[in-house]
C-alpha cells in the first residue's frame, strides 16, 4: 500500500486518460493520492481539484494559494478557499503554499505576506499545511516558527530538496518531509544525504506529477503510479524492504490527517 502525498491529476496533462492514470495507480498499489489544486484562486482551479476529490474515494484534496500566484490572493480568495475548505469532507490540508524565490512570478514582498495570510487561515480552521520553498530557506524557516509554530498542528515540506538544516528545523516545527522523483536523480547525492536522516516516522513519498519524473521513468510524464520508485529508492537508503517503506509512508501519512485507509 503506497500514498501520493503531493499530485497534481487534475490539471490538462490528464485529460485525455485521467481515468486509466488512476486505474493504474491503484493497480500499482498507490491507496490514497493527495490531489493539490494550483493556480489563480479566481479561476476555478481549486474547485476542479476538489471536484476530483469528490468523484473518487480515493483521492482527497489540498486547496490554498501557490507563491507563483500570490500577487493574485485577495479578500476574495480568501472566501473561496475557505468555503472550499469547510464545505467538502475531501479536503484535508491548506496550500501549497511558500516562497518561491527562483521564479519570483509573484513579488517577494507579496509571497511573504500572502504565505503569513495563508498560515493563519489554515490554523483558524485548523487544517495541516504544505509548504512549497525554493532558494527562501531562510525566510520559510523564519516564518514557519512565527506563524506556524504552537499551532500543533502537522504539515508537509513537499518535495524536498533543501538542506539538513531547513529539514532540520521543519521536523521540529512538526513537519513531515516528502521526497519526489528528485532523489531518486544521478545527481541529487546531497539530498539522498539528508533522505537518510530524516526520522523514519516523518517521512512521506510524492510523485508532483506531472513534474520531476523519477528514474527509470525520466522524459515521461510523471503520474502517481511511478511513487513506487521513490519509496523503492528510500527503502534502499534506509535499509529496509519496500514493503516496509510503503507501509512507514502510508502509516505517516494516515495518522497526520486522521485517515483509515485499505
């Protein structure tokens, strides 16, 4: 039994085969996939993923603002997340949402105050979050302790790729930390580091898909399926059998959002 903690099924990369790309999720093993709605709060995006979500016992649904899209958070998206958020059973957790300072599609003044906002809605109505944070260890850190820490509430470091430092310090905040298709990389021996250290009872496995497609699958389209392989690359990092990875990763992920999965 495996989980997707961190998908993205509901986007235009699936339209022509959603159906079989689940189908073969299940047939892979995968029980439970976190879909996680992105893009402008306006548009209709996070009620697509939330749709998803109702339509298949097997997904559930994370709606919030990514910090590529920050400088387009208002009052209004605010209310449409929110009523999202208390009005379906599937959704479990508040984001993406964090710093982005690689792209900068949003001003870093923005994404700050927008991933405050966002911290403190989620804690009002008590919802875990998942933290995206690209070249902003520092700020995400800094802000995490300021608004996140005393919630006791859990949350996810999603596909990461940061440093022992920043895992480090998320882990005391609570924090689970979900490696991707990264760390599975020819490249990615410094984050295979930090996979290897993290305490096995916060550790949690994602595709991203359609993104970061892990070996042997690279140059395809990733999908929830191929989680397999990363819980079969952390499972040979920490000396344990896949079986015991999968089950590790899907207890973790059960016990944070109060799930019965099987």
């Amino acid at each position: 039994m495996l989980i997707d903690s961190h998908a993205h099924i509901d986007g235009p990369e699936f339209e022509a085969d959603r159906e079989q790309v689940i189908q073969r999720a299940r047939d892979a093993g995968v029980s439970a996939i976190l879909n996680v709605g992105t893009g402008d709060p306006h548009s209709g995006v996070l009620e697509r993923a939330v749709e998803l979500a109702e339509s298949n016992p097997d997904i559930y649904a994370a709606v919030g603002t990514h910090p590529h899209d920050a400088r387009l958070f208002d009052e209004r998206a605010e209310e449409r997340i929110c009523k999202l958020a208390t009005d379906s059973r599937k959704v479990i957790a508040w984001g993406e949402i964090g710093l982005d300072f690689h792209y900068d599609n949003s001003p870093r003044e923005v994404q700050i105050d927008v991933f405050q906002w966002q911290l403190r809605l989620a804690r009002e109505l008590s919802l875990p979050v998942i933290i995206h944070t690209r070249e902003a260890e520092t700020e995400t850190a800094e802000i995490l302790k300021s608004h996140w820490g005393g919630s006791n509430l859990p949350g996810i470091m999603h596909c990461f790729s940061g440093s022992a430092d920043l895992a480090e310090k998320a882990i005391e905040l609570g924090f689970s930390i979900s490696f991707s298709g990264i760390v599975t990389f020819k490249k990615a021996d410094e984050l295979r580091a930090v996979a290897k250290q993290v305490p096995l009872n916060r550790l949690l496995i994602e595709t991203d898909c359609p993104y970061l497609t892990p070996i042997p699958f690279r140059g395809k389209r990733n999908e929830p399926a191929y989680v397999v392989e990363v819980a079969r690359c952390l499972a040979e990092l920490r000396g344990v059998e896949l079986a015991e990875m999968a089950k590790i990763t899907t207890n973790n992920f059960a016990k944070m959002f109060k799930l019965e999965l099987g």
